[in-house]
C-alpha cells in the first residue's frame, strides 16, 4: 500500500471538524511515512493572561498532532487512537505568528506509539519539545 499525502491530510481536516483543533484553527498541513505536521496561528484566542501563547494551547498542538499521526500507522476502520500521556518542556515564548508541530515516531509497536513532537516558529526556532504517548484500541462498532 502507498503512502497518499493528500489523502491523509484530508482524513485529519475531517476528524478535526467540530472539535477543539477546529476551534484553535489548527490545520494539517504536511505529512510523509514517518510524520505528520500541523500549524496553528498564535493570537487572542490562544494567549495567556499575559499575552503570550498558552502552554495549553502548544499541548493541544502537539496532541492533535501525534494523536492523527498514529493513523499513519492503523487501519482506521479497525482501530483507534488514545493519546495517554504527554509531556511538555515549553523553551521560548511566542506573542503572535503561526506555530507547527511536527509528530515524529519514537516507537511504533502494536499496541503502543510514542510520539516526539517539536512545536516551532516560523523562523524554526523550538518553542516547545513534547512526547506523547498513544494506545491502539480495537475501534468498537456502533
């Protein structure tokens, strides 16, 4: 079977409808065999009292990210994904711009995914370095 960008690109948007990544107006934008990126612009809706971006909101990043890149690797009709654990060290501030995560694969055995997920600027620079984990459930039939 091949790997088909757009096609798993589209399935994330599709996910996300109606969700928490539809309200932080994350997008999917990149994705290969190995990874998966979305971006997420940086304003009001995702500061903190301070006017800076909110670590909540670079999790939620990061998990929206590494949660759909584990479909890279079940079949969807199949299974499902839980994101279990996450981790978070947050190195630099960000007031305004985009932010992406980029989920890279750590471990991918059967039943268990561990996710590296860096959140850059656009410049490149680190503003948050996450690791998640991820269970694969048998996808219950409704």
């Amino acid at each position: 079977m091949s790997f088909d960008k757009e096609k798993m690109l589209a399935m994330c948007q599709k996910f996300s409808e109606n969700t928490l990544m539809e309200t932080l107006e994350i997008e999917f934008i990149d994705a290969g065999e190995d990874f998966l990126v979305a971006k997420m612009p940086v304003n009001s809706r995702v500061h903190q009292p301070m006017g800076l971006l909110h670590g909540g909101a670079s999790v939620a990043l990061a998990e929206s990210v590494g949660s759909a890149a584990s479909i890279l690797y079940i079949n969807p009709e199949e299974e499902e994904v839980r994101g279990i654990e996450i981790s978070a060290n947050h190195l630099k501030s960000k007031r305004e711009g985009v932010v992406f995560g980029t989920a890279r694969i750590i471990h991918k055995g059967r039943t268990i995914h561990l996710w590296e997920i860096k959140v850059t600027d656009e410049a490149g620079n680190l503003i948050s370095l996450c690791k998640l984990t991820n269970m694969v459930l048998p996808r219950i039939k409704k």
